[in-house]
C-alpha cells in the first residue's frame, strides 16, 4: 500500500484536514455504516491499515472529533462518536433549517448546470438501486450534499455536510430494525420540483422526506418488544384492516 503523505505542518493541517485521506476513509467507513458508534479506533491499527505514521492518524481523530464524529477518552483512546436521543433530534431539527434554505438557494440561482448535475444524480440513484446496500446508502446521502452545494454557500455546505454525516451515526444508534437512512424514492420528486423552481413543492417533499427519515428512529428501550406482532406491524406502516362487513 502507497504510504500516506501526513499533513506539512500544523498550520496547514487545520485547514486542509477535511480532504486528508484518513479522514476521508474514515467518514467514508461511517456515512456506509461499516464503522458503528462506540467502535474503539486504535491508532497502531489505523496507521497500519492507512500505512501512515500514528501522528497523522491523531491529527485526523483530533479533527474528527471536532466534528463530533469522534468522541475522545483521556487513557482510553478514540471511539466512533455515540450520539444521545436529544443530540439526535437536534441533528434532524437542524437539518430541517439548513437544507431548506439550501433548497430555497438552489432554487434562487438554479442554472444549466444545476440541472444537469441534479439529473445526473438521479440517473445514478436509478443505475445503483441495483447496487449493493453500501453503496446505495452512500450514494443517497450525496443528493443532500449536491443540493447544499447547489445552494452556492460554501459555509451551509460545510455545516450540511457535516449534520448528514451526523444523522448516519444517529440513525446506527437508534435504528428500528430494517430502517435506512433514505428512501431514495423521494429524491426524484425533491430533484423535479427544484428544476421546476416550485418552491413551496420543494421545500414541502423536503420536510415530509427528512420526517420520514426521522421516523425510523427510537430512543433506546422504545423499540417494539419482538414477541409483540401489533407492535411490530405498526413500526413498518401496516395498519390493521377494516373489518368486512359479514354477508352472512
Ligand atoms: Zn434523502
């Protein structure tokens, strides 16, 4: 394996830690879910796997853990950050005001090129549905990152960017059973009714797409006991039948 240039100098490391190739793998890792919350990150372990020195690696958890993607214990190392029930609504509230003024910006300075980037995405989204899991969830969460991008804002981009990735360790925390992060089948409506500058559309298929995704979480203990079958049909969406009227 190609070893790992580590970063020239403090100073340049602040800022050019995003696109450092550790960091990068590692939210790679977790936006895919294969790195779980509460997972130990040895630094021997790491710098082996990344083929770079243990110094580049404690930057890169350093930086991680500004983003509150890493949570660090004095004598006990580095852990894939857990997030609380409250820390996780909070990271979906914030995502409900953030990317509805991303939307409403892309909307406000949509071009040709927008268009194109958005439809080029959703063909993606339709060749990958074939896909395996990993990637398709990777690949969903890009669609919000495009449209923060398309918003033309570099600082909501950043912090966008940064509250995705903190649903992904959200949503492993609190999963129900059988839940994703995205149902991918949204993103085409939010993506048509951006091209068509339908504001009220856009932002409404945005809200009903991220309470979706905010349904499938459950604080700890509240998940559907698995002897209880009522229970259980109604955290999937199925609703009991009306009773047929007896003929006879
Ligand atoms: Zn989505």
């Amino acid at each position: 394996m190609k070893r790992l240039k580590p970063p020239a100098s403090p100073t340049t490391a602040v800022h050019g830690m995003d696109d450092d190739p550790v960091v990068q793998g590692l939210l790679v890792t977790i936006s895919q879910k294969r790195l779980r919350p509460g997972a130990k990150l040895g630094e021997d372990r790491l710098a082996e796997a990344f083929g770079t020195t243990r110094i580049h690696i404690r930057q890169a958890l350093a930086h991680l853990a500004s983003r509150h993607v890493v949570t660090q214990i004095p004598n006990r190392g580095a852990f894939i950050h857990t997030p609380t029930w409250e820390e996780a609504q909070a990271i979906f509230a914030a995502r409900r005001i953030i990317e509805a003024a991303a939307v409403e910006a892309a909307i406000d300075r949509l071009d040709d090129r927008a268009i194109e980037a958005l439809n080029a995405h959703a063909a993606r989204e339709a060749a990958d549905s074939k896909n395996d899991r990993w990637s398709s969830l990777a690949l969903t969460a890009d669609f919000h990152v495009l449209i923060a991008e398309l918003s033309g804002n570099p600082v909501l981009l950043e912090i966008a960017r940064g509250l995705i990735l903190r649903t992904s360790l959200a949503i492993a925390t609190f999963e129900t059973p059988g839940s994703h992060d995205c149902s991918p089948e949204a993103h085409p409506d939010i993506a048509d009714l951006i091209i068509a500058r339908d504001k009220v559309g856009a932002l409404a298929a945005l809200s009903h797409h991220l309470g979706e995704m905010e349904a499938r979480i459950r604080p700890a203990g509240a998940v559907a006991d698995p002897n209880d079958i009522g229970a259980i049909l109604k955290d999937v969406g199925i609703k009991p039948m009306r009773r047929r009227q007896s003929h006879v």
